[in-house]
C-alpha cells in the first residue's frame, strides 16, 4: 500500500510522540537505547530478541550490541515507572471507574543459569485428568480495560508485571516466596495509588478471588470475580444478636452455599439480558446479598449464581463486593476480563513476549514488561488518530469482506508502515526528510490553478 508522504510524515511523529511519553522514566543515553530496540521489536518478523530487533533497525553494523543488552541488565530505569506513565496516558480514554484485569500467564523457557525459572502448570495444555507441567516464567499482570472506536470488544493494556517464582525455585535460592495472589495484590494496591481516589473494579477470575486479594482492600476498589461453589454464605447479625452477652458475633445465620442455591427451588429463577463476549444473551440467574466472611470479611457482598445451558457445569457463580450493583453488571464486567486473554494471545504470537534470551535477574525482570509496554503503547497510538488513516487500512482479501473492526495484527502492521523510514539513531533528520518530501510533493496554489505553468526552482532547507 503506498502511503503520502503527508501522512507517512504525520504518523511517525505521533508515534514518536507517544514513546516520547517513556522519556522521564529512563535516561537520556537510555531513551536512546529504548528507542532502538522499540523500534526493531515492532518491525521484527518471527522470533523476537534484542539482536534481531538491531538487525531490523540496520542498528547493528553501526553500534556494538552490548549496549542494549546493557540497557535491559544495568540500564537506570524501573517497569513500573513506565507502567505508571503509560497508566496516566490511558486515562483519557477512561470515563467513570477504572476497570482493570489481573491474570498470570506462562511462558516456556529452557537453561540452567535463566533467573526465575521453574517447573509450572501449563492450565492452556491441562485437563481435569491429564496435568501438563513446563519449564519457565510466570508472569503476574494488571492490565488496565479500555473501550476504543476503533474495535467493538474491550482492549486489555498491561501497565505492570511481576515475576512469579514457585516455593521450590525460591528454597533453593533462599529468596523469600510470594504467591501468584499476593503479587496480584501488590499490583491492585499500586494502581490505587496511582488512581488518586477514583473508583477501581478490578475482575479476576477464581484462583485470584480469595481473601489475599480481598481483604482489607481499599474503599475504592470493587472486586468482581468467579466464586466457589461450596463458599460458606451468612446473613449479618440481627441486633438481638449482636446485643447477646459475650463477644459480639461478626456473622449471622448461615444462608445456603452457592451450589445448594442452585439447586433450591426456594429461590425462583429471574432472567435479565447482558452484553456477554460480544453478544447480546438472556441469562437465567439467582442472586443473593450475603456475607463471604472466609473470603471478604463482615461486609456483603452480591452472590450471583448463573445457569449453563451448554456443556456439563451446569452453572457458574460470581461475586462482586458491591452488593449495590446490578447483575447485569456484575456479569458484563467479569466478561470484561477476556481482553486479558486476548493481551496474552496477542503478546506471544504477534510480539514475541515469550521469545527473549535473557537470563540475568535484571534482564529477566524487565524484557517481557518492556514487550508488554511496546503493545500498550502502540494500541494507544493507533487509537489516537491512526485507525482513521490509511496507514491502517487491511490488506486486501477478497475472501474475507466481513470483517469489522482492528485486532492488533492490524494496529502492528500500521506501526511497521509508520516506522519503515525512520532512522533510529537520527530520528529528527527522517522527519525533517519527510517533511521536506511532502512539501516537495505538494503543488503550490498556483500549480494548481495552472498545471502547464513552469515549475520555479527554490533552495528549500529542511525545518529545524
């Protein structure tokens, strides 16, 4: 597709604008590096590494590559500092509370001497009778749920990371062990800091709905997740009850579990309709207002059990600590959580967040949120302005006129498009080129008016 130099001019430095966000959380030598290796990452095609993404930006016949390895295992600069940058750029696109997804995922690796590897459960290979178990990282991640015109389904950006290291990987190191849950509350009580007092409703699924995550959370933060089916309910006390000598009682009588509601004909069925994975659907459900004390304390929360009509479940249960909600809600926003899913997909086979060879602790810890850091940004930027212009537009497939919308194959070939011409060590000189191109290209009002009038020869200078 053959873009103007207009507009080849104007995406690159929108593009350029946005990784300019990055600047204060790194050096300048480093900005630099990051630029660098942002740019080859995107234009690599295939296996993705730091030495490929130099070969891809022509980088690597003229700088000697241990610098950029140096920028990933010594560089002065933290993840979460980028996370918080890209966190407050996100925001404009964020009306009412900031929806946000926690979820880990797993990403094979092979060597002895790679920093925080382990054996994992593979639950993508796994079954209820066949365990699959593989060498690697596991990444705990807080993806902030955006909306953009640009797509019907909901966007998942990752704006921090943690390394999980199972118990037997952090024995043998003597290093402290923290579970998957307790890095995921890391991640919530962080993005409330950064979130100044707006309201949080983070989703997760069941192995992340426990009182780790739970508990003693913050008034502003809204946990909507799956629940047990065997969760212990109870209603609060009744003042007589809390009015019996003794301790006071924290809990009331016991209500049924969520699998006894199910199956009680006591509580009648209801039906609301929801916006479920993209579509419109009819859902049978039946709610209750209790407290969840093993898991959230004395306060209520809303129980919502939802019948499956397809396959052997049978039902679902979900939970939000807002008993004040809806259902429709409650439902709509745990649906939510799939962006994450997609992020996940989207990370390892089109950016190659699984494909790094880093082994140093420094290097482990930042490489795979840096990829994760180059998919947020590059999603920002082509929400921006660029989904309009056809530096987005889709290869033609004649076989395929029914599609709608951007998935992020297309958000990562418009970013190759803008950066094809740039010149990572000497940005400014490409853009005053292109700059100096379009203007070449454009004919003067009087050109226009006259198409057979002579052409004057001007020294023109590119712009400072």
């Amino acid at each position: 597709m053959s873009l103007t130099r207009q507009a080849a001019y104007d995406q690159l430095r929108a593009l350029l604008d946005f990784i300019d966000v990055l600047r204060p959380a790194v050096t300048r030598p480093g900005f630099e590096n990051l630029l660098c290796v942002f740019a080859g990452w995107v234009l690599t095609g295939g296996p993705h590494a730091v030495t490929q993404a130099l070969v891809a930006t022509d980088v690597a016949r003229r700088v000697h590559h241990e610098r950029f390895h140096r920028f990933f295992s010594r560089g002065a600069w933290s993840p979460d500092e980028i996370g918080r940058l890209l966190f407050e750029r996100l925001l404009r696109w964020v009306e009412g509370p900031i929806h946000v997804a926690i979820d880990d995922t797993l990403t094979p690796k092979k060597g002895p001497h790679v920093f925080g590897i382990g054996s994992h459960l593979d639950a993508v290979r796994s079954t209820k009778r066949f365990r699959v178990f593989c060498f690697g990282h596991v990444w705990v991640v807080l993806s902030v749920v955006v909306h953009f015109p640009f797509s019907r389904r909901p966007w998942a950006l990752p704006v921090l990371f943690r390394l999980y290291r199972n118990e037997k990987e952090c024995l043998a190191k003597a290093h402290p062990y923290r579970k998957k849950t307790q890095l995921g509350r890391d991640l919530v009580d962080l993005v409330v800091g950064w979130a100044a007092g707006r309201a949080v409703h983070a989703a997760v699924d069941s192995a992340y709905c426990n009182d780790t995550l739970t508990r003693g959370l913050d008034a502003s933060v809204t946990v909507f997740g799956a629940m047990r089916p065997d969760a212990v309910l109870t209603a609060p006390p009744t003042d007589a009850e809390r009015k019996a000598t003794g301790r006071r009682r924290k809990r009331g009588k016991i209500l049924p579990k969520p699998q006894q509601l199910f199956e009680s004909d006591r509580y009648p069925w209801q039906t609301c309709q929801a916006e479920l994975y993209g579509r419109r659907r009819r859902v049978q459900y039946k709610t209750i207002e209790a407290q969840w004390y093993r898991g959230s304390g004395t306060g209520l929360v809303r129980v919502v059990v939802v019948r499956v009509a397809v396959g052997s479940i049978g039902f679902r249960v979900f939970l939000c600590t807002d008993p004040t909600l809806s259902v429709t809600k409650v439902l709509e926003t745990y649906a939510g959580r799939w962006a994450i899913e997609v992020c996940f997909r989207d990370l390892k086979q089109q950016l190659g967040f699984a494909d790094s060879s880093a082994r140093k602790k420094a290097a482990v810890e930042r490489t795979a949120p840096f990829v994760g850091y180059i998919y947020t940004t590059l999603v920002l930027w082509f929400a921006q302005d660029a989904w309009r212009t056809d530096i987005a537009a889709p290869p033609l497939r004649p076989w395929y006129r029914h599609k709608s919308g951007s998935c992020f194959a297309d958000i990562l070939r418009a970013a190759q498009r803008a950066l094809a011409p740039l010149d990572v060590l000497d940005p400014a000189s490409t853009l005053d080129n292109l700059r100096l191109a379009a203007a070449l290209s454009t004919p003067s009002r009087a050109a226009r008016r006259s198409p057979h009038a002579p052409v004057a020869r001007t020294a023109l200078r590119p712009a400072a």
